[in-house]
C-alpha cells in the first residue's frame, strides 16, 4: 500500500502576531505589527500614527500598499480602532486545548513562532534583561507538546520585529540589529536546548523588497527618498543594507547554533511561490523575464543562505539600483560556511508571466496573468489560484538546486466559512485542496526529491496577515472570532478535521490508494 515516507512530519504552522494575543502581558514588547489595523481586500490595513502637532495619519501598510511616512511619525493607539494582534485568537491563554486538538488530530509536528519582544521587550539591547514571564510561556508550550510527542519547530522571527529597533535604529537596514539579534538567538536557544530541535530563522525573508516593513522590519518612518518608489519610504540603498545584515545574521545564526548544540537543526524559510512563476508563452523574453522573476523574488536569498554564494547577477542589479553593497572577505567567507541545515517554505499558487503586464504581490506570493490551464481558483474576494502540481514543480526546482532537505511549513486556503444551522462546518473545498496538494508531494518524493514533512498553515483559525481579516479562515478548527474582534474565542472542529486526522493516521494511505 503506498504511504508517505516513515517519520513524515504531519503537522501544521501558525505565527505569533496572527495567532497568540499577549499583547501587553509578561511584560511584551510591542511590534510593528500592534500599530496595524484590522483591513479587507477593498480597504487595506494601516498603521495608526500621530504626528508632532497631534494630528493623526494613517498610511497604508506594507503588504499590498506603503504610503510614505514623515519622519516625525510616532505610532499610536486609538479607541476607534481594531487592532487584531492584540489578543489575535488568544493562543496566549488556549495553549492547552489547542495543543491537545493538534494532538488529536496526529500532529508530529507544531510550527510557532516566538515573539522576539516577548523575549527581549526592546529587542535585546546591551544589558537588557530577558523577560522570564515570556520564556516561562514558551516553556509551557514546549512541554505541552512535547508531552504529546509532536516536535515543535521554532521561528525565531516571523514577519516583525520589535517596534523600538524599528523606530530607534531603521530595523535590519542598521548592522547593529545583528547583535541585538543574536543576544535574543542566544538566550532562546540556551534555554530550550533538549525541548527543540527544529529552528527557521526568519520567515519569507526573500519577500523584503516587496514588504521591507514586514519581511525585513525595514524602516518606514522616515522622509521618503524617492516618492516614485512603489514602496515608497525605505530607500532601495536601506533594503539592500537590510540584505546585507541580514545575510550575515542568519549565517552567524546557524553558526551559533550548532555551537550551541550539535542536535540543532537550522533551516530557512522561503516563499517559495514565485518558483511556480511560468512564462505565459514561448516568447524568450517572457522566458528571460520569468527566469528574472524567479531570480529576484527567491533565489538571490536563498542560494547565499543554502549555498553559501551571493550570486553575482546581483552586481548588475546593484548598479542599475545607484546603491554600494560590499561584502567583506570575512562576511563572504562566514556565508559560504554556515549554511543553513534544511530549506523548509510556503507554497500557495503559481502565476505566469508576461512582459507586457506588471507583476502585482501579496502574500500568496506573485501574480501576474491568469494560468488558463489551471482549473480550481479560491473563492472570492481572496481567488488565489490554486495550483496543486505547481508544488511538485517547486519541490523539484528546489531539491535539484540545493541538494538540501525541504520542509513544507505553509500551504492551505482561506476560506469564507459559517457554522450551519446544525452546528457543522463543511469545508470540502479545504479537503479537496489538501488532498490535491499531498498528492503532488508524494509525486515529488517519488521523483526522489527528500520531502521531510507537510504543515498546513494555520491549523486553528488564524488572522489574515494580508487582510487583517478573520473572515479569511484557514483552519481545520473554526475559533468563534470575527471581524471586528467580537467572538467567545470558542472552537469548533470542521469537517477537514477529521479527514486530516484520517490522512494523518494512515500516513497518507488514504489518498493515495487509488494512486
Ligand atoms: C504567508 C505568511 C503567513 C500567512 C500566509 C497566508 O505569507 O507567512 O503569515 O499569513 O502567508 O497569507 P494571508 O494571511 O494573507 O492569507
């Protein structure tokens, strides 16, 4: 009977600011995410910001749009505002039970990302103290999976960084954030040494010049250089800085860690959509610019952080972009020695390209022109297309590129859903795109590509991080939670639930059956 590997990590993945809530408990920071509004496809989400006469702004935020910001912008709180970080689906005080439905369901493994503020409340500036409360939590949670047997995989930075490096020091585009950076490293990993195994550095990092405010915690808030800029208030010299440092902190990561224990298992985190980019036709400049596009949107982060190389295309890119970037020899030479253990990355779609239409972004990842071959899309308003071989496409590409191990840590669909009216919820859609996509990845491993293991995003209802929204559900589990933050937080398991446990349970014999 055919199944998945043995040992294949079934699990799910989940990220603090979406899901944990704590905002102002244990002594937390706050991080760029708290300024952040609730938001819809229609009507982005912003950052609430007042100004030195005490007026307030609202730029748009960083995912779909920027709005430059002034410089003398300082963020604030309002009353009319719903800020969905803030208790998000309050993971902060429904660990148990929400570890104990993945547990039920089969999970080998809990992907969960630390809030660095929660740790470090300023980041982690020289002889500030790390917060006990908050490495308590993160104890708790570790040991409530462990008791379970599921392996927790940690980000150390998903999406954020703490608010006071943003505003104080420009975020990664300043090179003192890699030793605020690693005094924070340091003292997680010392502490659960012997609970985890499995770290990923930064989340989507690659995605830092599409949301140099999200992805790279780039500073926004300062006098935009060049108002013609798309993204408007960073300067392409402050991303390219950001690159830079954060090149050299995920390497002196991943060096620190095996120092810190020869089990740890560092890997990165990739969106790993733009792979799937198809060119729209056989003209070869749609061929070239696809290639350009897979280029710029992935692999000139991931081949530094799995090969060890910057890649020299890049010079060219960096001359048309008037910005100096120089590695030194000792960088280069850190780089090329402390790659990363394992590529693990989220797959939502594919997109094609073509030269004559922009290319737009979000975080399913790039979209260009409609793929006519494609016969599923997401319901609206979301519609992200829905491309199952597009995985097995992308788990070759990178396989065959890094020689590495891969992980698939986010891959699922949002959903509008409701509870019926006897109390059921039937997601089938879900489970068709569960089981499409798990297919393909079986396809892949059969092709020899070394697939360790699939979590789905967002196993528990979790907040949009595009949108904002919690109308756009992902999970197996439906939290009693809406829009505008009302709800009792109570959860509901879905019909994917059940299949998942099933698919779970069989090692995938299930679906694979009439293969
Ligand atoms: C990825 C992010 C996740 C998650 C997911 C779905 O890019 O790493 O944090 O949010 O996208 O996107 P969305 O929440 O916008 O639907």
């Amino acid at each position: 009977m055919k199944q998945l590997p043995e040992g294949f990590l079934w699990g799910g993945a989940t990220a603090d600011f979406q899901y944990e809530g704590g905002f102002n408990e244990g002594g937390r920071g706050l991080l760029s995410h708290d300024f952040e509004t609730d938001g819809s496809m229609e009507n982005p989400r912003h950052h609430t910001m007042e100004m030195n006469d005490g007026s307030i702004i609202k730029p748009r935020s960083s995912f779909f749009y920027a709005d430059p910001v002034p410089q003398e912008a300082k963020p604030v709180f309002l009353d009319d505002e719903y800020y969905p970080s803030h208790q998000a689906v309050d993971f902060y005080h429904h660990y148990k039970e929400d570890i104990a439905l993945m547990a039920e369901m089969g999970f080998k493994c809990f992907r969960l990302s630390i809030a660095w503020s929660r740790i470090f409340a300023n980041g982690g500036m020289e002889g500030e103290q790390p917060l006990e409360e908050g490495l308590k939590f993160y104890d708790n949670v570790f040991d409530e999976c462990l008791k379970y047997g599921i392996e927790p995989l940690v980000t150390l930075s998903h999406y954020e960084t703490p608010l006071h490096l943003i505003t104080e020091y420009g975020g990664w585009s300043n090179p003192q954030l890699i030793d605020f950076w690693l005094r924070y490293v340091k003292t997680v990993f010392t502490r659960y040494k012997g609970k985890v195994k499995f770290w990923l550095t930064f989340n989507e990092v690659n995605a830092l010049f599409r949301m140099p405010l999200v992805a790279g915690g780039v500073l926004t808030i300062k006098d935009p250089k060049d108002p013609s800029d798309p993204i408007g208030s960073t300067t392409k010299q402050d991303q390219w800085d950001a690159y830079h440092n954060i090149l050299v902190a995920n390497a002196k990561t991943v060096q620190l860690g095996h120092e810190i224990s020869e089990d740890y298992q560092i890997g990165c985190m990739m969106t790993a959509s733009s792979v799937a980019t198809y060119p729209y036709n056989c003209d070869p400049l749609n061929v070239v610019g696809t290639l350009d596009a897979q280029r710029m949107n992935i692999f000139f982060m991931a081949d530094p952080f799995c090969l060890g190389i910057v890649p020299t295309y890049l010079k060219k890119v960096w001359k048309e972009d008037q910005v100096n970037v120089e590695f030194s020899d000792e960088e280069l030479k850190l780089i090329k020695e402390n790659t990363v253990d394992f590529l693990s990355f989220s797959y939502y779609r594919s997109t094609t390209f073509d030269r004559d239409v922009n290319l737009k972004v979000d975080t399913g990842g790039l979209t260009c022109r409609d793929n006519p071959y494609l016969k599923d899309k997401a319901p609206q308003p979301w519609g992200w297309a829905v491309d199952p071989v597009g995985l097995r496409y992308t788990l070759n590409v990178l396989y065959d590129r890094y020689h590495l191990p891969l992980l698939i840590v986010e891959n699922g669909v949002g959903l509008d859903e409701n509870i019926d009216e006897k109390g059921e919820i039937h997601d089938d859609f879900r489970v068709h795109y569960i089981e499409e996509h798990l297919k393909n990845v079986n396809d892949a491993i059969e092709d020899g590509v070394d697939c360790r293991g699939y979590l789905y995003w967002g196993p528990i209802d979790v907040v949009s991080a595009g949108t904002g929204e919690m109308k756009k559900r992902y999970g197996f589990v439906y939290v009693d939670r809406f829009n505008d933050g009302h709800g009792t937080l109570e959860r509901k398991l879905k019909d994917s639930y059940y299949r998942y446990k099933e698919i779970i349970e069989s090692n995938g014999e299930v679906l694979l059956e009439d293969e």
